[in-house]
C-alpha cells in the first residue's frame, strides 16, 4: 500500500471534465495513455489535492482524476521553482524526497508536450 500518482494524456472528448473524469486504468481505451509515474510524492499531491478543491472538487481526493491546463502546469513549475509545494503528510504517503524536484520538472516538461498536441492531462492518486 502506498501513495501511487499517475499523468495521463487523454484525447479532448466532450464527457472529459476537469474534475472526476472517469476511466478504468485497467482497461484502457486508445484516446489516453499513462505518460507519468511517481510513487509516494505527497507534497506534490498536496499540491495537486489544493487545486482540486479551488477547482470545486468536494469529498476525499483519492481516485479522484483533475485536469490540469497549461496554466496549471505554469503555476505549478512556479511552486516546485519556489519551493512552494505544501508539506503533506498520510498514513500510505511516505515523505518527499530532494529528487521529487527533478521528476517534477520532467512531468512537467512531458506535460507541456502533451497539451502542445492538444491533448488534456489529467492527474490521478490511489492509495
């Protein structure tokens, strides 16, 4: 058990929401791919889960996909630059680590390429 964190890049479909966008990872259809992996960096889903709730998400923020935009992507650079990314703790979270910086950079430069091909990316968290 543990904190698992997923990116996917989906394909723009009318159904697709900017919160609680729904999926079976196990059988995933061809419109969207997992393209980012971490497991157990809670500060950044803090981060994420704070975004969540300011985009009107409600309930526990587990299994739960969010959208993010280009904006979102920029605001969260600027947090990770900043050393901005809220202290999160959870039973299954573990602790962030230094190296959680450069695989957030490499997120969110693969991030970028993915809305660039007019893509949407969607975070999602299981624990």
């Amino acid at each position: 058990m543990g904190l698992d964190q997923y990116a996917y890049a989906v394909m723009p479909h009318k159904d697709n929401t900017d919160l609680d966008f729904v999926w079976n990872r196990d059988n995933e259809p061809d419109n969207y791919k997992e393209f980012f992996y971490w497991r157990k960096n809670p500060n950044l889903h803090g981060w994420m889960e704070s975004l969540y709730r300011s985009k009107g998400g409600e309930g526990q923020f587990n299994c739960s996909p969010l959208r993010l935009t280009f904006k979102d992507i920029q605001d969260l650079e600027d947090a990770v630059k900043g050393e901005k990314l809220p202290h999160t703790e959870g039973f299954f979270f573990g602790h962030s680590r230094l190296e959680d910086d450069q695989m957030n950079f490499e997120f969110i430069r693969q991030a970028r390429e993915a809305i660039a091909m007019d893509m949407q990316v969607y975070y999602y968290s299981w624990w």
